[in-house]
C-alpha cells in the first residue's frame, strides 16, 4: 500500500472532521431563541454541503475501495473494509432523515434541540466510522510493510 494512498485517505478524513467540527460549533444552542427562517435554512444548507461531501467521499472509497486492489494481506483486513463500506449507506440514510426533518421544524427549542442530538449521534457515528477506516488502513500498511524486504 503506498504512503500516497494512506495520505490521501487522510486528507479526505480530515476534511470531513474539518466539516463536522465547524458545523459543531457554528450550529445554534437550542436553548437560545432561533429565528426559524433564517437558522434552519443555514442549518439545511450546511447539512447538504456535508451530505454533498460524504457522497463524494464515500463514492470514491467504494469505487477504489479501502484497500488497494493489489493488497493481498490479512483477510481480516478484506472482510474490515468488507464492512466499512457497507456502513456508507447506513450513514448517508441517517443524514438524509436528519435534511428531511429540518424543512419541517418550527425553530421551536425543544425542535432544535431534537434535531441537535440527532446530528450529535450521527456525527459520532461518522467520526468512529472514519477512525476506523484510519485504523484499517495503519493496520494493513504495517502488516504489509512488515512482509516486504
């Protein structure tokens, strides 16, 4: 596995963190009155630039897969991408549900802090999702690296 395509899943996981933390910090406190029209269109706007992303992402791991097509390592390390990849429509479903849900809230409190802790559990879903993903990736590359003279 090259070092190129470890760094180039790495940039591509760190732009998604780059883009859930800033949604993190920007999205409005539910405790605090929220101008209904403004706030949830910006937060389904940002929402679809995430969404928007994570297809691309998600996209070109499934098209080159995890793993390099030439890896011939640990068939735990297959059957691990195996599975991550399955994991990219389950998060996409539950980002859609959270964009579908947003059009529809009233920017009442107990709405927003709703929909708040919907993209909470999502957003932890997706970053342990990734940290996977890195950690598959570190794991095949020094097995690999260990069996090459």
């Amino acid at each position: 596995m090259s070092t190129q395509t470890r760094l180039t899943v790495h940039d591509g996981h760190s732009g998604l963190f780059g883009q859930l933390n800033e949604l993190d910090q920007w999205w409005p406190d539910p405790r605090q009155k929220v101008v209904a029209g403004v706030n949830i269109h910006e937060v389904h706007s940002r929402l679809e630039a995430l969404r928007f992303s994570l297809l691309e992402h998600f996209s070109a791991e499934e098209c080159g897969g995890l793993l390099p097509p030439d890896y011939h390592g640990d068939i735990r390390f297959v059957e691990q991408s195996d599975r991550l990849l399955r994991e990219h429509g389950e998060l996409l479903g539950e980002l859609s549900s959270i964009l579908k849900s947003i059009p529809l809230m009233d920017g009442s409190a107990a709405q927003w802090q709703v929909a708040r802790q919907a993209f909470d559990r999502f957003a932890e879903k997706l970053r342990t999702h990734e940290d996977a993903e890195a950690c598959l990736l570190s794991a095949a590359y020094e097995e690999e690296s260990g069996t090459v003279d």
